[in-house]
C-alpha cells in the first residue's frame, strides 16, 4: 500500500496519551486504523440515511399496491 507523510497538530495532552497507550513507533499503523474505523462509520450513516430516506419516499406507492393486491393474497383463505 502507498503512503502519504502528513504533518498534523494536535492537543498536546491527546498526542500524550497516544504516545502512552501505543508507545512511540506505532502512532502511525494506530491513527490509521482509527481513521478507517471512522470513515467505515461515517460512510455507513451516510447509506443508513439515504437508505431511511427511499423508505419513507416510497412508503405512500408500498401502501398502495399493498392495497391493490390484497383481494389477490386474501382468495382463497377462509374467512373468520
């Protein structure tokens, strides 16, 4: 894979704690992996919400053929 340097500023107490908890030369392969995360995460609201947004978009045209169609599904159950 290819990589890219970046040079970026933090709080100095956040960039404290990373050194603690991943130690010195691992602060790269921790931030990547955190970012992915995040991305994957932001990435899947984003289809979530699209996702909820055809829904209630096509809720009305379900309603309707639902309607449409129920004489077909009800033929040839008894009825109570």
């Amino acid at each position: 894979m290819d990589t890219v340097r970046l040079n970026i500023t933090l709080p100095e107490e956040l960039a404290q704690q990373l050194d603690k908890l991943v130690g010195p030369r691992k602060k790269s392969r921790f931030i990547t992996e955190t970012l992915r995360q995040r991305i994957e995460k932001i990435q899947n609201e984003e289809v979530q919400k699209l996702l909820e947004e055809g829904y209630k978009a096509r809720k009305e045209e379900g309603l309707a053929m639902a309607k449409e169609f129920e004489p077909i599904d009800l033929e040839g159950w008894d009825e109570y």
